[in-house]
C-alpha cells in the first residue's frame, strides 16, 4: 500500500513540475522561456523551434514553431481553436495589414489577444505558430 502511495505521489509531482517547466513557458506579452521581449538576446536559439526579431540587438518579437512551448494555460501549436476560445473568449480571426485603406501586407488568420497571437496558417482552426509582440 505505503509503494503505491509513493508512485502516485511522484507521478503526479513529476507532471505538476514538468508543467511549471519555465524554459517552455509562453507569458503574453512578457517572454517564450528564456527570451524576454524588450530585452538583450543573450542566448542562441533553435531556429526549428523560435524565430525571434530583434532591433539593435533587443527582442522586439517572438514566433514559436514548436509544440513544446506552451502557456500556463497549456495553449500551444497544435492547440485546435475551440479550446483557446473556450478558455480565453472569441476575438478577431482575420488581421490585414493596411495603411490609409491600402492593403500592404498579407492576410493573417488566427486568434489575436493582447501580447499574443495564435495563428493558423492553413484555415483548419489549429495554432500552427504563436506572435508575441509587446
């Protein structure tokens, strides 16, 4: 009985720690683990997984390609839209870019929240990438 308890036990703290892991964090807004935006970029990155913008240095954007970055909420690539939007509230699922009603950039479609973007790339309602912006 006392070496069930201990398994159980244990298998739980190792899912509750994995799931507080802050090198896979996303904090809209704030960061994608150890890259902070507004901050110096100190750290090499894996361009499979994060493309990140900087100006002068200092990251301005963050776009995460890799499903093992995830919120607090466990919202990630791969999440279907159904469950961000249960969670978080509907919001606009198209984002043009325009200046003075001229189109100068492309059509964007995805769930756009303050500091963070879910974008789906292929209209099938899944993250396939997630913006930060600050």
């Amino acid at each position: 009985m006392k070496i069930i308890l201990i398994l159980i036990i244990t298998g739980h703290y190792s899912y509750v720690n994995s799931q507080n892991n802050t090198e896979i964090l996303i904090i809209p807004s704030k960061s994608v683990g150890n890259y902070i935006l507004g901050e110096k970029l100190k750290h090499s990155y894996n361009e499979q997984e994060l493309e990140i913008k900087t100006q002068e240095g200092i990251i301005k954007e963050i776009i995460v390609k890799s499903s093992k970055y995830r919120t607090k909420d466990g919202f990630g690539v791969g999440t279907k839209f159904k469950k961000i939007k249960s969670r978080m509230g509907d919001t606009q699922k198209e984002l043009k870019m325009s200046k003075d009603n001229v189109s100068i950039g492309k059509v964007v479609y995805g769930l756009f929240y303050k500091g963070i973007w879910f974008i789906d790339t292929n209209k099938d309602n899944v993250v396939d990438g997630i913006w930060l912006v600050e």
